[in-house]
C-alpha cells in the first residue's frame, strides 16, 4: 500500500511543479501565418535576461485577424545567433549593429513601414516559436518545419 500511496504523493507533486512552471504565455493554432510587425523594441526579462521583444498583428492564418501575437528573442550568449539570424530575416543590418544604441535604433528603423512577414508557429513542448520568416510579398515558399532544430526559451516575459 505504501507503494500506492508514494505514487500518488509524486503524482501531485508533479502536476504542481507543472502548474508552476507551465507558460503563461498566449500560444495560436501552428501553420503559416501573415503578420504585421507593430511594435520592435529591447526590453529585459524578470529574470534580468536582454530582449528583443517583437509584436505581430495577425492579418491572415489558422487565428483570429487582430489578434496580436508576441516574440521574445534573448540577447544571452544562449540565445544571441538565433536572435540575429531572426533580425537578419526580418531586414535589420546585423553588421551595423555594435552598441545596445544601434539595436534601438535599428530596431525603430524597423518598425517604420510596419512591414508584414510571412511565417510559420511552431510549437514544440511549452514554447511555440517562429521559424521560416520572409517578407510578405517576397517571392519565398514557406519550407517544411524541421523539428530537430534546437529550441531556445524565446517566452521569457
């Protein structure tokens, strides 16, 4: 019985943990999407992490037209190439970037015409991710997801 009963001690403590640690995040139904970037800045996470936080007005896909969607990208050396690689797509000159001024600046620079991109929501565990990022209007054929690529904590508020 005693083994019954330490069952259902770790089972409940579990599922708490879970509680505590799943994201509170709003998360959308994955597929391509077309979005209009509303808002770039760089911001710090409660835990002190530098961000890039990036907001997504939804024009077109699987969620609600209006609906706001939001990415967080981490300036940690963890996280730090694939915040550039996402930049670099999104049409931010990576290379002229050398001071935490010029990623404001640029990051303005960015949100200036409101561009729309098309992209794809991946979810994989508690984190969904952005992944095959394109200009709307450009010539790019959203790719297959590929699922083995490494996922960083992008949801850190």
């Amino acid at each position: 019985m005693a083994a019954k009963n330490d069952f259902k001690s770790r089972w409940a403590a579990s599922l708490k943990e879970k509680k505590e640690t799943k994201s509170n995040f709003p998360t959308f139904q994955d597929g391509q999407y077309i979005m209009r970037l509303i808002s770039a800045e760089r911001g710090e996470s409660k835990k002190g992490r530098h961000q890039v936080v990036l907001e997504f007005l939804i024009q077109e896909g699987p969620a609600d037209k209006g609906d706001t969607y939001r990415s967080y990208h981490g300036l940690d050396d963890k996280s730090l190439l694939y915040t550039q690689n996402d930049l670099e797509r999104l049409g931010v000159n990576i290379e002229a970037i050398g001071s935490w001024e010029e990623l404001d600046m640029s990051l303005v620079e960015l949100i200036a015409d409101k561009p729309s991109y098309k992209l794809k929501l991946v979810t994989k565990g508690d984190f969904q991710n952005i992944r095959n990022l394109a200009r709307a209007g450009a010539d790019v054929e959203l790719e297959p997801t590929v699922v083995d690529e490494p996922v960083d904590d992008v949801f850190e508020e």
